[in-house]
C-alpha cells in the first residue's frame, strides 16, 4: 500500500541530507520535480540503449580480469572490493558521461574517494544529530577536508557536461539533419539529458548534473557491493559456484569472447544468485517515505498526513514467513516455481512501486557480465563463514570484515 500510494511518493525528510551531494536528482527530488523527471527519462533506459553499454562492460572487466591475475599468482586471500568498486566506477562513468577515468589515475582515485567520503559523510548525518543543521555540518566538512571532496564530486562531472554540450552543439551544427533518432542509441545517459533538453524537457545544467551524480553513486557503489558479496558466497557454496560455471561455460563455450546480452539474459542461475545475494544483503537496507496525505492500511489503521515511514527490506527479506530459512543463502529462493509462491513486495532490492529504482535493468546486466567474466577465468575460495560477516550500514549495507577470497585459475579445455 505504502510504496504504491500516490501519498506516499514524497521521501522522508532524512534524504535531504544527500541533497548536499546527488543535489535534486531522481533519488531525492520533491514529488513534482521528480515526476517530471521520471517521466522524461524512463524512455532512455530502453534495451537499445543498455545493449550499446555492452561494449563498455566488456572493455572494462577485461581489464579486471588481467589485474586479477596478480592476486590469483599470489594465491593468497584478499578483499575484493577494490578491484570491483573502481570497475563499478568505471563503468558508470563511461555509460553515464562518456568519460575515461582510465584517462588520468590521479582523477580517477581522487574521483572515487570523493565519491565515498561523500556518500559517507552524507549518511553519517542521519545518525549524528548536531551535525543535521547545514551550517554546522558546513563548519564541521570545512574542518575535515570533506569540503574538497564535495568541490571535486561536482566539479568534475560539470566539466564533463560543459564539454559534451560543445560537442553536442557541434554535431548538431555540422549534420543535415538535426539529430538522427537512431544515432541516440550510441549515447551515454548524459548525452540522453542533453538531447531531450534541446527538444524541450527544460533541464538546467544543475538539474542534469544532479541526475548525473544520483547515476554515478546510484550505479557504482551498489553494484559494487552486491558484486562482493555474491562472490563471497559463492566462495562459500563450492558446489553452487560449479553449478554456476557450468551454466556460464555452456554459453559462452571455452573461449574469452565478447558476451552479448543475449548471453547475460541465458544466465538465468546466475541470476537467482544475484537476487539471494540481494536477499540476504540489500545494498539499501531502509527505504524512507513520507506521507503527504493520511493513508489507510486497513479498516482500523490509519497512517497520519506527514509522518516518516521507514520499510526495513533486510527485515522483510529475513522474515521466515516469506522465506523458509532465511538466514541460510539458498538461490533456489529465486526460481520461478518459489518466486511465484511470493507476493512480488517480499523482494524489495530494488525497493517497488512508481519510486523503484529506475536503474534496476541496467544494474542486472551490468553485474551479470562482471560476475560472468570473473567466474568463467577464476574459481573463488575463501576461509570465512557466514558467522564471520559483520555488516555495517551507513546509507548502504556493507561488509566491515571485507569480502577476502582466492583465486584460482580456470582450467578451461
């Protein structure tokens, strides 16, 4: 009720919080300000669009694949996360504004450590109430370095749209046409904003720099982290990591070669790895509304006008009434014959409802082509136990004792 109520679009007023640094994108923005936005950008997530970013995946976790290479020759244990959060960033970056973080190694960690410190300090807020006035909190980056870190998270990526701009205006100055309708199809998510906005969708800079942003944290982090964790558990279920293989293997043969999204779309265990892995760990343990109109959930209880509602989707996720074993990670949760036993709300990964995440395609596909090109090279084993995993939320859910693994290299025929 609460998720697909037209009074409760609004966020909780925890989120303004994050203003600070994704400005008003999709993840944050007022009700009639979002509903604009949505409604314009949905069109741009169409499967065209997300099948032309696979050259990017490709590119990208080749590039992991060989500096994977070192740890597995080392054949000790170590955390995953960097090497997948800067692929994560990679990505977003190119799919999202087109630019190479490749590029410029110094741009690219301080881009990343902005990005977290960032996010970081943002989610600190909430839990730390002296810091909630904005001037204190002004004082308090100011006093930390943190300042440097908003400076360059937004300077970059206005940069960047300044530039695609000039670059856009040019194509347009130089074709007969204006723009040709297919050519959009080999844009990033930046170009998308730009060309809608010549075509009248009234989108300042700032407002095409918050959507940016909101993609470039909303895709890289996330996606990262579920990354993690779903090879962790792997590591941990040998057995469930063959059966994985197997299904990759008899896709995409014996040979390193380019993985289509037909591919991807085939890889349906992997898949329903992925989705228990979010089960289990959601990367947004909390989803915050407000109502802005009372809401009745049943004949005797009633949600009054401009309350925060908080729904907990790592509770419904672990609730035994939903899942029989909740705590053990089991992908067969997520076959079709038990997902259709379910109500489609006991999975909220993604939260639901007309304020669900509008990137959850593009965050499939691109993980699945990770976690693909990874397993098809390397098995993963590890000494950690589910015991051994203590979480850790700020705005995300996260793994404090690390995601240690090792590798071992494939051997194919």
């Amino acid at each position: 009720v609460i998720l697909n109520s037209s009074s409760t679009l609004g966020k909780s007023d925890y989120y303004k919080f994050f203003t600070s640094t994704v400005g008003e994108g999709l993840f944050t923005a007022p009700v009639e300000k979002w509903r604009k936005h949505r409604r314009i950008i949905t069109p741009a997530f169409n499967m065209r669009l997300l099948e032309s970013f696979f050259e990017i995946f490709n590119r990208k976790n080749q590039l992991l694949i060989e500096k994977l290479k070192e740890e597995c020759e080392t054949e000790k244990h170590f955390d995953l996360w960097r090497y997948l959060s800067l692929t994560a960033l990679d990505i977003i970056c190119e799919t999202t504004m087109g630019f190479d973080l490749n590029f410029d190694e110094d741009t690219k960690n301080e881009f990343e450590q902005a990005l977290l410190k960032t996010s970081e300090a943002d989610s600190m807020r909430i839990y730390k109430p002296w810091l909630h006035p904005n001037i204190v909190f002004a004082i308090y980056a100011y006093l930390t370095g943190l300042t440097k870190s908003f400076e360059m998270l937004h300077k970059l990526p206005m940069q960047v749209i300044q530039q695609r701009k000039k670059e856009f205006l040019l194509r347009k100055l130089e074709s007969s046409d204006e723009i040709r309708d297919n050519d959009k199809y080999n844009k990033t998510f930046l170009d998308i904003l730009i060309d809608l906005n010549e075509k009248g969708a009234e989108f300042t800079d700032d407002d095409i720099h918050d959507e940016v942003v909101t993609m470039l944290i909303g895709g890289s982090e996330t996606s990262a982290i579920t990354n993690c964790y779903t090879l962790l558990m792997l590591a941990m279920h040998p057995n469930i990591q063959e059966k994985v293989y197997e299904e990759i293997s008899s896709i995409l043969g014996d040979e390193n070669r380019f993985i289509e999204v037909k591919d991807v779309q085939a890889m349906t265990y992997l898949e329903q790895c992925i989705k228990e892995t979010l089960r289990l760990f959601p990367t947004g343990p909390l989803v915050l509304r407000k109502t802005n109109d009372a809401v009745e959930l049943s004949d005797n209880f009633i949600i009054p006008r401009n309350t925060n509602v908080i729904i907990p989707p790592i509770k419904i996720h672990r609730d035994a009434k939903n899942y029989r074993d909740p705590l053990t990670w089991n992908p067969d949760n997520f076959s079709v014959e038990e997902t259709n036993k379910r109500h489609k709300y006991t999975f909220l990964a993604f939260s639901g409802g007309p304020r669900g995440c509008i990137g959850s395609k593009y965050a499939m596909l691109s993980m699945k082509v990770t976690l693909s090109m990874i397993l098809h090279n390397y098995s993963l084993s590890t000494d950690m136990k589910m015991k051994d995993i203590k979480l850790k939320v700020d705005l995300l859910l996260r793994s404090a004792t690390g995601y240690n693994v090792k590798l071992h290299p494939r051997k194919r025929k």
